[in-house]
C-alpha cells in the first residue's frame, strides 16, 4: 500500500512539474525571467531556467540581448552555447539584458540558496563595475564595443536598470538581501550608485542655463547628445527622460543638484506635451497603419523625439532625414519603432508625492 501511495505521490509530482514546465514554454523569454511569484523559484523548472542562464552567462559576467534563454535546449544546443562564452563583444545591458538574468538569479538563490546562482550574480556586478565610465556612465556593450555602443547609453532604460540593482543591493532590498552579496560588494555598489547618479546630472542638456531633459545616449567624452542608429538623431528625447527622472525623484534625501534637476524636468515636459490629438491604427491596403488624428478628449502624449534648436518633435527614417509629422516617414519605421508615449504623464502624481515628501519649496506648477 505504501509503495502505491508513494508511486502516485511521484506521478502527481511528475505531471506538476510538467505542466510548469509547458507553461513556460508558452510564455516570452521576458515574461519568465521577469517572475516574481516566489513558489514559482522553489521549482524544478526555475532551477532548469537558472541552470541555461548559468550557460548563456559570458565569461565577462554579462549576458546578449534578444536570445531567448528560456526554451529547453537539446545536449548539442547547449554545447553551441557554451562555445560562445568566450565572446568578447554581445555582453550588453541594452533591451534589459543582465539586469533580467541577474534579478531572476538573485530571486532563484533566495529561495534554493545553491551558490551557483548567487556566485553567477556577483559575477555580473563586478561585470558592472567594469563597465562604469569614470564619469559614472555606462556604455551600451562592453568589453569591445563599436560605433555608437561606446555611448553613454539610456537608450530603452539600459542605464537606469542598472541603477535599479545598485539602489536595491545597496539597500538589501529583496531580493537582494541576505548574502547574495557581502559588505564590500554593498560598499562599491553604493559608491557605483553615487557616480551613476552624478553622470545623469551631468548630461542633462541645458539650455539657457535651465535643466531640461536629456537625449537617449551621451558622447562618453564630451557628455553631448549623440547620434545612434540612422533614425536616432541627437535630440531632447521623452521615453527615457520619464524613466531617468523617477530614479531621481526615488532618491532619499534629494539635494539641490536633484531638485534642479527634476523640477527642470518636469517644467520641460509641461512645455512639450502634446494635447488634442491621439494616435489611430487604421487599415490601409490590407495593412495595419498608424496616423496622428485630432481628438480633444484625448490624453497628452509626446514624442519621443524633439530637435534640440526649436524643441519640436520630429520623426526620421532610416535615410537620417527628420522630418515634422509620423506621415512623412516610410511605413516601415513608422510602424516599427515608438515614436510617441504617455511616459511622462505618469511623472505628474509621482511629483506631487515627492515635493510633499521632500517638503520641497521652490516647486513647478502645472496648468
């Protein structure tokens, strides 16, 4: 009786696991290694999600961007993956990668406490570290790094979750508590921090002698708004802006470099919202299309791109050229890239809350 009570107990087992597993299979690489269900850590599947990021991870401590992780591979899949630990030039923080890995590493030692998750962790930070410019930015890839990649990068938040890791391990915030890291790490972490912080400042574009907002990458040199890919044009750019200005205003404690900064910030964006219009899909030859269309109910959006001699918004192609409205590009980049957002719509309760908190006198008034 025991022996058939134990057997079916194994079967259950069995077909739990496996209906984990098939699970995942179904869901993005992102959406798994973004979990946070701590049940979902304590299984076999995370370990077997783990184990394949312990591959991917390059012997820099950083891991590619846009590879999907999470599918089972096959014993010759994962020997092709592990030839490519020596790579010295797709270890990169751009699209939230080694910020993804690293948090569901942390997540999966806290809750199976197998050192080779947490060991893979801190090997990430001292990728981190190694990367920090010495004015506190970051580039896009490193070791080796070409063209725009040396850039100061904010380009899709790259930089700032960065700084989210720092601030939460620095913190002992879960789950970046216990011993993931030891004091020393904690040490340079916050000193890390601090630099990161310094550089946002930095960069801020100014115009005037007023703080504005700042461009999606940097000159590492010269601390400028540079160009990237053909269509990403030196420019006050909204999309990260809104991201840079909440890890600011998350600070403790915020000085007057900070509240220049964000007060700058926000009179910048009440400047430039774009009120009375919203953006439509519509069908047009059997395609799917986008177009700017006029609606005073709509909420304020802004594009994601204004130029830095009139501050107004502008779009580009793949050929460089800006041009004034979405229409005027081809259909490929006008449907292929975001080229408006309600990113920093979200920053106005958010500043509400942080001058009351902060008792900040000399705030900014919004209509």
């Amino acid at each position: 009786m025991r022996i058939i009570r134990f057997t079916f107990l194994l079967m259950v087992m069995s077909l739990m696991t496996n209906s984990i597993s098939s699970q995942t299979q179904k869901l993005s690489n992102n959406q798994v290694l973004q979990q946070k269900d701590s049940a979902f850590f304590k299984t076999e599947e995370a370990r077997r999600v783990g184990d394949q990021l312990l591959l991917y991870q390059r012997n820099t401590g950083g891991w590619p961007k846009n590879v999907n992780m999470v599918v089972s591979l096959t014993a010759a899949q994962k020997d092709s993956v592990v030839q490519q630990k020596t790579r010295q030039d797709d270890s990169t923080i751009d699209n939230k990668a080694t910020s993804m890995q690293m948090t569901f590493l942390a997540r999966l030692y806290q809750q199976t406490h197998d050192i080779r998750y947490r060991d893979a962790f801190r090997k990430a930070m001292t990728f981190l570290f190694s990367g920090q410019y010495e004015n506190g930015g970051w580039p896009q890839f490193w070791p080796k790094n070409r063209q725009y990649q040396v850039h100061i990068t904010y380009n899709d938040n790259a930089i700032v979750n960065v700084l989210k890791i720092f601030r939460d391990v620095m913190k002992s915030r879960v789950p970046y508590d216990g011993d993931l890291v030891d004091d020393d790490m904690r040490q340079q972490t916050a000193k890390a921090f601090d630099k990161g912080v310094d550089c946002i400042l930095a960069t801020q574009i100014v115009v005037d002698g007023q703080p504005t907002v700042w461009c999606q990458q940097h000159d590492a040199v010269t601390l400028k708004p540079a160009k990237a890919r053909a269509y990403e044009l030196p420019s006050f750019c909204t999309q990260e802006s809104a991201e840079l200005t909440f890890l600011l205003m998350q600070i403790s404690k915020p000085d007057e470099r900070i509240i220049r900064a964000v007060n700058g910030a926000m009179k910048w964006f009440e400047a430039h919202k774009i009120t009375g219009f919203r953006l439509e899909k519509f069908k047009a030859g059997g395609k799917s299309d986008l177009r700017l269309i006029t609606d005073s109910t709509a909420a304020p959006m802004w594009a994601r791109y204004y130029d830095l001699e009139e501050g107004k918004p502008f779009f580009c192609d793949r050929d460089g050229q800006p041009k004034r409205s979405l229409a005027e590009i081809g259909y490929e980049r006008r449907n292929g890239y975001s080229w408006y957002n309600t990113e920093p719509q979200d920053l106005y309760a958010r500043y509400e809350t942080w001058v009351k908190k902060n008792k900040i006198a000399n705030r900014i008034t919004f209509e």
